[in-house]
C-alpha cells in the first residue's frame, strides 16, 4: 500500500500537473522548466531509494528467477495501454488548451518541430475513437515485439 502511494504522488501527480498547468498560464518560461526538473530529480531520487521497499530483506536469486522469459501478450498489453493513454493525453492537452497553446506545447516536445502548418483542431468523434484504436495496436506489436526478441535472447536451456 506505502508503495501505491507514493506511485500516485511521485508519477500520477506530477503528470497531472504537467497537463494542468498550462490552464493556468504556466504554459511556458522558467517556473514549467524548474517543475519539470524537479519532477525528473524526484523521480530519480525515488527510484535510487528503491521507492520506499524494504531493502533489509536479503533473498537469494538464481539467474533464472532475475532473467525470466516476458509473458508476451501482457507486455503486449502494457505498452497497447500507454501508448493509448499517452493519446488520450493529447487529445486533452488539444481540447483545453487551445490551438496557440497546443501548438506551443507540440513545438516544445517535438525539440522545434514546427507543427502549425499540420495541425488540425477539429477532429471528430470517431477519429479519436479510430486512433485510439490504432495507437493501442501500435503499441500492442511494440511490446509484443520487445517481449519476443528479449525472450529468444533468453537462455532457456536450464529450465525445466
């Protein structure tokens, strides 16, 4: 439970934060960059720590219990979800932001990519549903992909 919880404050949150922040004029300069330092730092921090897991506990691993085979349809699964909720994201970000805004936003995340002669606001309905389709099977094969060459890369001949 200690460990959702900080999964929720040290991930959730500052994403959250991230979209919403621009609703509120802190869209761009210093005060966006220092809060996004400052998450990347936190993140770091927490994942040097452990993120809040008992270390005093020692358990012996065998390199077969460290270097598992990746269930392949749940990897496939997990990357399917992100990618889908990485474009629900951008669908949010396009909706409450506004063109000016999401065009500013896009530039910075595309390191000066110039995405105003692109971009279309009006999207309907089923477009969105049609790429949020699309996306998710994208990512689908992605993690499909990732789990199947890491696992035939895998020794599998001492298992049983």
């Amino acid at each position: 439970m200690k460990h959702h919880f900080w999964m929720v404050i040290g991930c959730v949150l500052p994403l959250i934060l991230i979209f919403l922040l621009p609703l509120f004029g802190v869209g761009t300069g210093p005060l966006l960059f220092i809060f996004l330092i400052l998450c990347f730092g936190l993140h770091l921090i927490m994942m040097a720590t452990g993120g809040g897991t008992n270390t005093t506990e020692t358990k012996t691993t065998t390199r077969e219990a460290v270097m598992g085979t990746i269930n392949i349809r749940k990897f496939g699964l997990a990357w399917g979800a992100t990618f889908a909720l990485l474009y629900l994201g951008c669908v949010f970000v396009m909706r409450s932001a506004g063109e000016e805004t999401t065009i500013l936003f896009f530039n910075s995340l595309l390191h000066g990519l110039n995405v105003r002669p692109i971009i279309r606001m009006d999207i309907p309905l089923w477009e969105v549903l049609v790429g949020i389709v699309e996306i998710f099977i994208i990512g689908w094969l992605t993690g499909a992909t990732i789990a199947g060459i890491y696992n035939f890369g895998t020794d599998n001949s001492n298992k049983q």
